[in-house]
C-alpha cells in the first residue's frame, strides 16, 4: 500500500479532490515548463513587499511600511519595488525546477515509506511534507543562495540615497550596481565565488525548517479543516458516509481551504524562522569596516549588532511583510501547484502503458 492508497482508503468519510499526484503520474517536461511560467508571474506580483521585508531587515532603527513604502515611491518611483527582479526572476526558473523536483520524488519516497511502516494516513503525510520540505529547500538553496547575494543587494541600493537619515543602513556596501549582471561580476572580483554563497549556512537553517514546518502544517492543518467540514456537514450512516454520498465540495471550497491552509501554515513557519531569516539578510548585505577596509560580518557579529539595536525585536523587524510575503506566496503557490500538477498529469493510457 502506498500514500496515495491510504489516503483514498480514509476519504471514505470526506470525498476531498485528488490533490496527490504521485511523481510517476507526471509529464515532467510540461511540469517544469509550466511550473517556469506560472511561479514566474507569482514572483512579479509579490516581489513588491519583498523589497520592503528586506529593507526593513537591514535597517538600523524601526521604520513603518507604509512610511517605508511612500518613501520608496517617492525617490524612487515604481522601479524601486522590483530592483533586483530580473536577477531574481532568471533563479527563479532553475531554483524552483530543482525544488519541485526534490518536493515530489522525496514527498512519494518517504510517504509510501512511512505508510508501509503502519504510520496513520495522517502521520504519515506530515512526516513525508516535512521531509519533502527539507529537501527541496536544501536543493534549491544551490541555486537561490548566490541570486539572493546580488537580488538583496540590489533592493537595498538606493535606500541610502532616498532617505534624510545617512544612517539608515549604516554597514551596506558601497559598490554601486549597474544591474545583476554586474553585481555578480563585482561580488565575484572582490570576494570570490565564497562572495556569492555568503549567507549559505544560515540560509540553510533558516529555509530547511522553514519549509519543513510550514509542509507539515500545511498538510495538517488542511486535513483538519476537511475534517471539520465533514463533521459539520451532516450525520453519518451505518457506513460511515456523510449523507449516503459524502460532501463534495467545488472548486471554490477546495481554493478557500489551500488558501486557509497555507495562511496558518505560513503564520507558523514565520513566527518561528523569522529571526534566522534576518540574521540571513544582514550577512548577505551588511559589511563591517576595519582600517578603511570592508569586511563581511559574521553571525556572531549580525547577532551582537541586531541585540545592541533593539534587542530581540530588531530580530522581527519586517514580520509584517514577511507573514504577508509568505501567506499571499504560499496561498498562491500552493493553488498555483495544484493547478500545475492536475495540468502535468499523464495521460490514463500513458499511465496503464
């Protein structure tokens, strides 16, 4: 018996839409193209407020969003939201093949795994999301490491210049960017290729068990809410079927729970990664100077400067915008993923063959 099986044998209570395609049930070139396409225009309309989760991370004193954002438009104009999107956008396309590609071999590897162990359906899904998530986030962190180096450092170039305050972002390099191109050419002249992973551990701790727990809640998290659903739609009978037929719900209950779903899961995930993740950003765009010379910090150092500042909440500056960040990426991406399976689905006779 493997996952898929197990979990048709315990929907007999809820008849909730078949969401796990096993990785043999997809045409994989049409996966990652599609998958290309589609998480690429997520990207555009949510980079936005990564923009401003990262200046407000990098900033030495407490600056609202909505003051962050005027002040962005106003020096800056509608550019200034997307600085660094075109280096982002070019990972985004290898970093997420290498992602969904790890999320779903490990997802269907450790899910029969487990259920053939004699985990329940439901361990057995959180077990095999959280491993899924970890692996993906480690493959993908190859990739998305360096375009995190030049993206951040780009979206933080102009915010000296569009302030009254010189010492907003006191430590950020001074090298000024042409484009991504020439932010990779210069991070690699003046550091070498170590310049471009700077980050690379904390980037791993921090997005590792970020998508373990945000995988693992999601999947819990959304068979509870079906749960409920079927419990509250009507009373069983001796077959333990809900109404003689069970609840079917459209497509718009199925878009409304993935939504809840990965809202709460991102809540979770960000509450618990958010310090990490702003020690990350600071290794990877702050510097420190000694004898007129720029030097990268170390963690020790972003530990030490981020406790002086503020103490622990400087390690939750842009909370805000990172839960809005992740509940808007993942509810999208999520509904977006599901799509993309359904649509990379093979043929029935491709699969009988």
């Amino acid at each position: 018996m493997n996952l898929s099986e197990a979990e048709d044998d315990s929907g007999s209570e809820i008849h909730i839409p078949a969401e796990d395609i096993d990785w043999h049930m997809l045409d994989k070139s049409k996966f990652f193209f599609l998958g290309a396409a589609l998480f690429s225009g997520v990207s555009a309309a949510l980079y936005p407020v990564v923009v401003l989760k990262t200046r407000q991370q990098v900033s030495s004193t407490q600056i609202s969003c909505f003051k962050m954002s005027f002040s962005i438009m106003r020096y800056e104009g509608l550019r200034g939201f997307y600085r660094g999107f075109g280096t982002s956008l070019m990972g985004t396309i290898p970093a997420r093949a290498l992602y969904m590609g790890a999320l779903e071999v490990t997802k269907s590897s450790v899910g029969n795994a487990t259920v053939s162990l004699g985990f329940s359906d439901t361990t057995a899904t959180a077990i095999a999301s959280a491993a899924a998530g970890l692996s993906s986030a480690m493959a993908a962190q190859l990739v998305w490491t360096p375009i995190d180096v030049v993206s951040q450092r780009l979206m933080v170039q102009g915010y000296k210049n569009s302030n009254s305050s010189k010492n907003v972002i006191p430590n950020v390099n001074s090298c000024r960017y042409r484009n991504g191109l020439d932010a990779f050419r210069k991070i690699l002249y003046a550091d070498g290729p170590k310049g471009l992973y700077r980050g690379f551990g904390i980037s791993i701790l921090t997005y590792a068990p970020s998508n373990a727990v945000w995988w693992a809640s999601y999947s819990v998290s959304h068979k509870l809410i079906w749960s409920g659903f079927g419990c509250s739609m009507g009373k069983k009978d001796e077959n333990g079927v809900i109404g003689g037929s069970g609840f079917r719900p459209d497509s718009k209950a199925l878009l409304a729970v993935q939504g809840l779903s990965a809202a709460m899961a991102s809540g979770i995930s960000a509450l618990i990664t958010m310090p990490l993740d702003t020690i990350k950003t600071r290794l990877q765009v702050l510097d420190k100077e000694e004898n007129g010379i720029r030097k990268p910090l170390t963690v020790l150092q972003t530990v030490r400067n981020l406790v002086k500042e503020s103490g622990l909440a400087a390690c939750y500056r842009g909370l805000g915008p990172r839960w809005a960040s992740m509940s808007m990426s993942a509810t999208t991406m999520i509904t977006t993923y599901e799509l993309l399976k359904r649509l990379s689905t093979k043929s029935q006779e491709s699969l009988t063959s």
